[in-house]
C-alpha cells in the first residue's frame, strides 16, 4: 500500500513551533540572508542544504515562506535527545539510515505530487563540517519525481549551543541558490548508478557554492582543502544500519 501525506498538515503544531524557532532565532542570532529573490512562491519543490548541525533544519523553517515537509533520520545521534521529540511533534518523514526505505520514498513522493515542498540533507547526517559527497537517495528521488530543486547553504550553526551559553550572538549565514533541474531524462531510461552519483554531486556542486571556501570540503576549487576533507565522506550507517 502505498504511503500517502496530505500535503500540507500539522498546521496548528507547525505554526506554534515555527513561532517558538522565530522567538529563539531573534533571541539568540542575527542572520545575514541572500538569495530571497530566488525562493519561488510555490511547489513542487526539492529544498537540498548542507548539513552540519542538528539545528540546521530549524533554519530552514525561519526564513522560508511555505509549509514544508523534511525528510530526516528516524534516530538523531548528534543532537540532544530533545530534538527526537520535537522531530516527531512536527512530523519529520523518517528515514532509517543504512537501509532502502520504501515508505520514506512513497511519503515523498507524496508531498512533491501535491505541488508541496520538501526539505532534504542530501548529505544524510552532520557528523562533519565541511561539505561530503550526496547519499544516493537524495539524487533518486530527485529523478523519480522530476522536481526542480533549490540549493540552499548554512553556515554559522555549528556550536550554536555552546555560544548561547557563553552568552554570545550566533551570526548565520543563509544562501539561496538558483533553481535547478529537473533531473528526469536519461539516455537510458531508467537511470544508473553512476548517472545518479552524477546528479549527486550536481546538487552539492550547486550547494558549495553557496558556502564559504573553506566549508566547501570535496566540492572545493583547493586540492588543499579537499585533502583536509578527506575522510569526511565516510557513511557512518554504511556497515550498520539503524534499527
């Protein structure tokens, strides 16, 4: 059977914890945004960010218009155990890493048939700061929904938590990229493995971009700052999958 969302839902849930994130946000940050003439006012739509920290979905939220589905992993093991149940109160598609989830992918592809918006990591975790290569899912759902995708880079999240204890001021800055796509038409026809890592690392390629030069791990210009991410783009979940 498969797993359809009523796009969009949880409005009265979402709208309270959208303003709790805009009070925490002005409380705690000051954010630098570009691109907002990029931002289209509606779906269907792939929204792919970097992914360095768990809060980076809470960014997303602030300063974007629409109702938004995440995609996100059913277990969060670099962030407080707090963010589990908040992510369950606001409805995240779970995903459980190191597996092929049927019903994450019906889930989606749910959202983006009803012209909504759907935020995804391509990266699959934050476990590190500086850019990696996509996981595959990210890459296939952009081809099996023929959806245009916005790039959009974070930067300034990480040790968000322990600055607002020290009393500091967060300074984030938020890129909008260009819409791109839709990656749907292959000389194949259905599409393979490394014609998918290609369009992988299209989307991060239009990530980089979007971040400082020293953020931007394998996807930078310097041999040097590659060679520091080295190591960086090994999956966690690649040998062990969560439960």
């Amino acid at each position: 059977m498969v797993r359809q969302i009523r796009y969009p839902r949880r409005r009265v849930v979402r709208f309270f914890l959208k303003n709790a994130i805009t009070t925490l946000f002005k409380l705690t940050s000051t954010f630098e945004i570009e691109g907002q003439e990029n931002i289209p006012t509606a779906g269907p739509l792939l929204v792919v960010a970097n992914h360095f920290n768990f809060i980076d979905p809470l960014a997303l939220i602030y300063t974007t218009p629409w109702p938004m589905e995440f995609v996100g992993g059913a277990q969060t093991p670099n962030a407080p155990k707090a963010v589990g149940w908040i992510s369950k109160l606001f409805g995240v598609i779970p995903t459980y890493r190191g597996t092929g989830s049927r019903e994450t992918l019906q889930s989606s592809e749910s959202v983006l048939k009803q012209k909504g918006v759907l935020a995804i990591f391509p990266e699959g975790g934050s476990w590190a700061t500086v850019l990696r290569p996509a996981r595959p899912g990210t890459a296939f759902l952009a081809y099996r929904t023929g959806a245009q995708l916005l790039p959009v880079g974070i930067d300034g999240l990480v040790g968000f938590l322990p600055k607002i204890r020290r009393g500091e001021r967060v300074n984030v800055q938020l890129k909008f990229g260009k819409i791109f796509g839709p990656f749907s038409r292959f000389q194949s026809g259905r599409p393979s493995r490394e014609e998918m890592d290609e369009v992988g690392h299209t989307i991060m390629k239009n990530i980089s971009v979007l971040l400082p030069p020293e953020r931007r791990g394998f996807y930078s210009d310097d041999a040097a700052i590659r060679a520091a991410a080295r190591g960086t783009e090994i999956y966690p979940w690649a040998n062990q999958a969560e439960a």
